[in-house]
C-alpha cells in the first residue's frame, strides 16, 4: 500500500519522529530543495520537560502539545504523515508504516527514547512511566483515585497504602515530580480532602547510585536533596528497587514500603525499529552514529537526538539524552545536508548546562561557568522553559497558570479523565 505522496523532482528525506530533533531538522529544511516527509505516530509534538507538571495536576496537557501540522502551514516542501514506523528496508530504501510503504533517498532516524524497566516485567506491569503526554494523563489519573480511594479505605493499612506515594529514579524527572507531589500534599490536597489527615501521605524518592541528579555538579545535587527532604520527601539513595506486585516495593537489602503507586524514572532506552540490524544498537538502545551523524553499517541512514550515540573526546559516553543535544543535531544535519558537497566540520555539541526545578521557588542550575540555587535559579528554569515551548498562546497559557499557582497555592485541573470504552 504506498503512503500518497505527491511527486517532486528533489531528492526525499524522511524524518521519523516529530520530537525535538526531527522538529528542529524538518523546520531547518523548509523550502530547501528537497521533498521533506516528517511522520510521526501522534499529531502533535511534545514538549517532555513539562510532563510532570500535567501529571501532578499544574498544566493543561493541550499546553505541552502541539499540532505538527500547524507548524507547516504554508511550507510547501514538507509533508506530514501521521504513521507509526513499522519496519525499515534499508536494502530497498524503503520504510514500512501503518499507512503504506514510503520510499526514501536519505532516511533520518529520530524516534527518541521510551521508559527502561532494565527487564523487570513485574516492575513494568505495575509501575507508572511517563514518557508521553498519554502516560502523564494516566499518572494524574491515578494519583487523584488513590487520594478519593483512601477517604473509602477499610483500614488504616489500606489508606496508608493508597497515600503513600513512591517515585524511582533521581534524576532532573524524579526530582521535579516529587518536588511536585511534595507541593499537591501540602498546598493543594488538604482544601480538597478536609477527612484525611495528610501527615498520613508520604512521599517516597528512591535511586539506586549514591547521589541524586547524577550529571549536575554535586553543588546541585546536595541542594536539590535539601530542599526535597525540606519538603518532607523521603529521599533515599543506593536504594535499588527489586520488584514491585502493585502493593509492595522491595528494595535491595530487605526494605519493603506498602504503596500502589509506583512512578518509574529510572532509565531510557531507545525506541528501535524493526529491520535495522541489532548488532547496530548499543548500550540502552541507541544507534551509533559517526561525527556526520550518519548510522555506523548503514547507507544514507541516519540518527539523532535520544536514539543516536556518537562518543568523543568530550562525550566518551555518548551525549547526554535531552532536548539541546537533539535540537543542535538537527540543525547541523539540516546545514550538512544542503551544504552542497562543501565539506563540514563534525557535529559538536555545545553544552549550555543543565537544570531541574524542586517546586515553587526552588530551582538548581548548572551553567557550564558557573552554579546557582534557589529563587533565581527557579526564575531563569522558568523562563527558559517557557521561552521553549512551541506556540504564543501556549506560553502565555503556561505563564498565566504559572502565575495563578504562585498566588493562589491552586490549580483547576484535578480532574479524571477516562476514555469510555464503547461496550460500557
Ligand atoms: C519527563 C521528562 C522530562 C525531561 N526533561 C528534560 C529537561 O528538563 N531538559 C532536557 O533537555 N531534556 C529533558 N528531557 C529529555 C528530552 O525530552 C529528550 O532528550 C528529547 O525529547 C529527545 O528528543 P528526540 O527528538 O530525540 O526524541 P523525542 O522528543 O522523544 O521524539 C521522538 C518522537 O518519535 C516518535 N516515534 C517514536 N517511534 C516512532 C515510530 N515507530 N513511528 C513513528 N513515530 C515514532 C514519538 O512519537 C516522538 O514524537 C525529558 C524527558 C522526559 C521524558
């Protein structure tokens, strides 16, 4: 079944996966001399670093969400399919997805990460990720029908369960989440749920290596483990979960902490694609590629952002996964790609820092000169994100919200949403 795309004498680039590096490099290669096909398998991009704040009730998801086709008005050169990629033949130069077959001169891999389990079924049957928008709606669910269950709990075991509530993984999405959840106990619950006692609810932060947001100077680290344990977060760390049944988390050495919901932030691993070799994904399922960001065994194919591993001098472990580095890649395939021949330095990547935010007024910022804390450490994260994210009104929506928390400690947003299935 072919995929209906129009004829064009240029050459075809197919990009898979509107996320922050496919965005950036379709956006670079408008009205450039190639017929540009971006797919992706939802409409809209996603804007990640905020998916906590949809999850614990401070945004609206359709503020962190943005129609792909949108960003293409009147940009004849690039067409957007909404397919999900379902094999690559790289011998025919030709992609498989849900809605037909498309043939590709260069094909640009960009599909990003989803959640690492490390192989734990268990764990991944009962655990919450949040990975897409979807995930972060389910989660916000979930925390909401955990708060109304325990005013209906039949023990005090049963309520303590139900408000217990344990985060893995401390890196900037565990951090910021529990930061979050910290707030919603003290700020938020309470006015809504006069019968419970929120002395009762306990917030959980677990991660396995001994120190919180591994990658951030330890500066940031020491402070963003103050301010949690302020916020009366249970942080511990070299705290390694082994399973979790729906009710009970073990942790290594024989801690057990009763809870049903278990938030797990402890690992990406590349979204792979059938048809590409195996033996070309490398540790935690990236692709790796060469300074040209082409994918190393293939021709024509090549990758970035979350799923491309590129080790150098700088990055012996490949980049680190986030937004700077995919969108910094896109542009320089994109000026590579119409360089006409001219040959280009290698892609390095600049390193503009790294940030989490701990609630409101808390914030830690690593700037490759220097390190700081605190209320305007908070002020830039949000001006930064804010200036980040994809549309005006979506800014001034994020930014009226923003506001609206910081005065009245209150958010409209704790509702549950479920799809109804149609046999209800
Ligand atoms: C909760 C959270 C918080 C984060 N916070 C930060 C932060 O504060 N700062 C920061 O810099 N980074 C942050 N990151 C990381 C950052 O979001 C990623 O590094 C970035 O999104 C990577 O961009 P990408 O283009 O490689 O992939 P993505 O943005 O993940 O996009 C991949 C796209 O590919 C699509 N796709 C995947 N498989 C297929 C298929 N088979 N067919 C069709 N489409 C497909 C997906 O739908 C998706 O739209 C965060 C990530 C998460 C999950």
């Amino acid at each position: 079944m072919p995929a209906h795309l129009p004829d064009s004498e240029h050459p075809r680039i197919v990009i898979i996966g509107a996320g922050f590096g496919g965005l950036k490099l379709a956006r670079s290669l408008a009205r450039k001399p190639y017929q540009v096909v971006l797919l992706d398998k939802n409409n809209f991009h996603q804007f990640q670093p905020l998916f906590y704040q949809v999850a614990t009730s401070g945004i609206a998801p359709s503020a962190i969400a943005f129609p792909v086709r949108k960003i293409f008005h009147r940009i004849p050169n690039v067409h957007f399919r909404m397919a999900e990629v379902k094999e690559v033949k790289t011998d025919e130069k030709q992609i498989v997805t849900d809605v037909g077959s498309i043939e590709y001169d260069f094909l640009v891999i960009a599909t990003g990460a989803d959640t690492n389990y490390f192989g734990n079924a268990q764990i991944e049957q009962n655990a919450l990720p949040m990975k897409s928008v979807q995930e972060s709606l389910a989660l916000r669910n979930k925390v909401i029908e955990q708060i109304e269950n325990a005013l209906i709990s039949n023990s005090a075991e049963e309520r303590k369960e139900r408000m217990t509530l344990v985060v893995v993984g401390g890196g900037p999405t565990g951090v910021e989440v529990s930061g979050a959840l910290a707030e919603m106990k003290r700020f938020v619950l309470p006015k809504d749920y006069p019968e419970l006692d929120f002395e009762e609810m306990d917030i959980h932060l677990l991660e396995a290596s001994p120190q919180l947001l591994n990658g951030m100077s330890e500066q940031s680290s020491t402070a963003a483990r103050k301010f949690l344990e302020g916020m009366s977060v249970k942080v511990e760390t070299g705290a390694m979960v082994e399973s979790y049944d729906g009710h009970t988390v073990k942790v290594k050495g024989g801690k057990e902490i009763s809870s049903s919901t278990l938030i797990w932030a402890a690992g990406i691993r590349g979204n792979r694609l059938n048809g590409i070799p195996s033996d070309l994904y490398k540790g935690n399922g990236r692709l790796e590629v060469d300074d040209q960001l082409k994918v190393k065994g293939l021709k024509d194919v090549f990758a970035i952002g979350d799923i491309s591993y590129m080790p150098d001098e700088a990055f012996p472990k490949g980049h680190p996964q986030v937004a700077q580095v995919a969108i910094q890649q896109g542009v320089w395939l994109a000026q590579a790609l119409t360089s006409k021949g001219k040959p280009m330095k290698g892609f390095r990547y600049k390193d503009l820092g790294s940030m989490a935010t701990i609630g409101r007024s808390r914030a830690v910022v690593d700037l490759p000169i220097f390190h700081f804390r605190g209320f305007f450490a908070w002020l830039f994260w949000l001006f930064v994100h804010l200036m980040n994210i994809l549309g005006v009104k979506n800014r001034f929506f994020i930014f009226v919200d923003w506001m609206w928390y910081y005065i009245k400690f209150d958010q409209n947003l704790r509702l549950v949403i479920r799809t109804k299935d149609k046999s209800e």
